[in-house]
C-alpha cells in the first residue's frame, strides 16, 4: 500500500474522505441534539454500521462496502483447501 497524497491546489483528490463526512453529518449530526456523548457514539456506530452493510454505492457496482470488500478478497486472495 502506497499513501496518496493531495496535490497543492487540488482539494479535490480529497474529494472521497470529505463527501463521506458531509454524508455522516447530513445523517447523524445536523438537526439532533445529542444528551451526552454516549448518545452520539451510539448514533455514530448505528450509522457506520447501516452505511457498510446496507448502502448501495455506485462506485462498487451498487452494492454495499461490506459487499464489495467481501468480493475484493474472494477475487483476489486464495481460498485455503
């Protein structure tokens, strides 16, 4: 794994990691108030958990995060016999 690096002047290569925050704010943070931090760790994990196993993204070919990981490893790890 190589790290990839922001060009200067190019806020877009961030463009992924900063969508996926509007996203996470538009759903758990915006309009709720939270009474305690526990409350929005929870809120924060049902999300994170609801994103990766039920949210059908484009880029993997409409299926979820999990889904795409899970067959990233079946195509390019070797099965043990």
């Amino acid at each position: 794994m190589l790290p990839s690096y922001a060009f200067v002047g190019q806020p877009q290569t961030n463009g992924v990691i900063e969508r996926f925050f509007r996203t996470f704010k538009e759903q758990v943070v915006h309009g709720r108030i939270f009474q305690s931090i526990d409350d929005f760790r929870d809120a924060a994990r049902d999300f994170v958990l609801r994103y990766n196993t039920q949210w059908l993204v484009e880029k993997n070919g409409h299926l979820s995060p999990a889904d795409a990981r899970q067959r990233w490893l079946d195509q390019n790890l070797p099965c043990a016999a």
